[in-house]
C-alpha cells in the first residue's frame, strides 16, 4: 500500500511547479476570453470624431491639391519628358515631337503640333490653350479667339506685340509693383528669385515663385517676357559636391546630399530620369531642374 501511495507524493518543488503551471493556463484562459469579446471585427466600422474627420479631410484636400499640377502657357517647342507626362502625352508622342525639334523645326500652330506628334483630338483639346507660341508666329491657342480666354470667356485684348514686351531679366521691383497682384513683398521675392537663379530662361519659371498666383502670374507675362537669356554654367551631376548641387533653387541639401549618396553606391548617373528615383526629389519641376543640369 504505501509502494502504491508513494507514486502520488509530491516534493514540495514538484507541487510549486504543477501550481504555476495550473496558473499559466488558467491566465491564457483568461486573455484568450477578452480578445475573443473585445476585438473590433474586420468588417467593423472605426467610430471617429467631427473634431478627428475634419483634420482628415483637410490632409486628403492638402494631398490632393499637393499632388495637382498647374498648368500655365508654355511654348510646346520645348516640352520634356516629364512635362509630357504630365500633359498625357504618350512616350511615342513625345519622341515624335523630340525627333521633329532634333532636325531644328519648330511647330507653330496646335494643329501642326496634332500632325507632328498625333496626339488624339481629345487631349489636344485640353492642351491646346495653353499652348503659346511666340508672338511673330501670329498663331493663337486651338479655340480662342483674340478676344477670348482659354476658357471661352469673351474680353476686351489689345494685340500683343513682342518689342512692347520688356525683359524679365531686367524688370526692377518698382515696374512690377504696377501690376495688379504684386506689392512690396512679392515685387522682392520676384527680384530675390531671379537673382538666386541667375535670371530666368523661361517665362514658365515665374509660376515657381512662392505666393505668386497663376493670374498674377498670367497678368505679369501679359507685360513681361524672356528676351535675354542669361549664360548658365550648368551643374555635372557626376562631378559636383553636395555644396554645388545645393546652389540651385530647387534642389535642397538634404536632396543634394541623397543625389550624391545615389551616385556613389551606383557609380554614376547616366540620365537625367534617374533623379526622380531618388527620395523626396521634386520630380513635378524636373523639366526646370534639367536646363541647369548636364552628365
């Protein structure tokens, strides 16, 4: 009998070790329970606040109007890659009109712009009123007339000749103070923006200055225009530090120091597309960024 009774004694650390075993289970037991009765369900709806909905629809609209592209006149002669792109413009259209300037032909009218690239009547729609060609060509946009907007809205235009029009190099902050829009401040920062740049090669430039809205912008080419271009010693991509690459206006340090980083692991950038692969590039200015650029 007490050989039996012998295989159901316990020392005392095999009686402390079958305790915190029942314990451990008993605990699982327990945590297993309040998932399976607290959990929100997948198909679940989240209850949010006003306060925390409107912060959310505000960073979807700042989102959206992030991820927007304005479009402003811009001469089609000179449309890159990217601008292409984002006009939507296919790759093969956009050969096609690289391939025509490449031969030193200029297009001069929206509909020879259609024959040369053959983009679609539908897109040309869209596009075409932005189109501007210089002034001698005597062509206007697809759809309007001279006394009409781009988006048909009949106006009283007096025809623009190109010798009236004063260079946008050599405007002082007081003659831009005359137009309507522009004051002490943006009259400065328009003079501060030209000067970092070393003066603008394009009339488009004029829309990257901060604070300055797209009608200001419209009524400032309606007087000013690009005649002197300035001489640009262009920034070699695989040869330049951070500090030199820094210099240009759109490309911050930090940009400037993930373009250097991106070189050195991949030995060295061979075209000018690569950039929009590198972290928090501005890819949406790359058709500016490239005309002070070379490889």
């Amino acid at each position: 009998m007490n050989k039996i009774k012998s295989h159901f004694k316990f020392s005392k650390q095999e009686r402390s070790g079958i305790f915190f075993l029942l314990l451990i289970i008993v605990v699982l037991q327990v945590v297993f329970y309040v998932m399976k009765y607290t959990s929100i369900p997948l198909g679940g709806k989240l209850l949010i606040d006003k306060e925390t909905q409107v912060k959310i629809d505000s960073l979807k609209q700042r989102s959206q109007e992030k991820d927007s592209i304005r479009s402003f006149p811009f001469n089609p002669n000179f449309i890159s890659d990217f601008k292409g792109y984002t006009l939507g413009m296919s790759p093969e259209e956009i050969d096609r009109l690289h391939a025509f300037r490449a031969e030193n032909r200029f297009v001069n009218s929206p509909n020879e712009f259609q024959e040369i690239t053959q983009v679609s009547d539908s897109l040309l729609q869209v596009i075409s009123p932005y189109f501007k060609f210089p002034d001698w060509t005597g062509t206007k946009p697809a759809g309007q007339d001279k006394g009409s907007t781009p988006d048909g809205k009949k106006v009283s235009v007096a025809p623009k000749v190109r010798n009236q029009l004063k260079d946008l190099n050599s405007v002082t902050a007081e003659e831009l103070k005359a137009i309507n829009g522009i004051g002490d401040k943006l009259s400065a920062r328009i003079i501060k923006f030209r000067d970092r740049l070393g003066g603008f090669l394009e009339d488009d430039q004029l829309s990257d200055v901060y604070g300055l809205e797209p009608e200001v912008v419209g009524r400032t080419l309606d007087q000013f225009t690009v005649l002197s271009k300035p001489s640009i010693i262009k920034i070699n991509l695989n040869k330049a530090t951070v500090d030199e690459i820094a210099q240009l206006i759109y490309i911050s340090y930090d940009v400037a120091t993930k373009i250097v980083e991106y070189r050195e692991i991949n030995g060295q950038i061979s075209s000018l597309n690569e950039l929009t692969k590198i972290e928090d590039f501005p890819v949406d200015k790359i058709h500016r960024i490239e005309l002070y650029l070379s490889l």
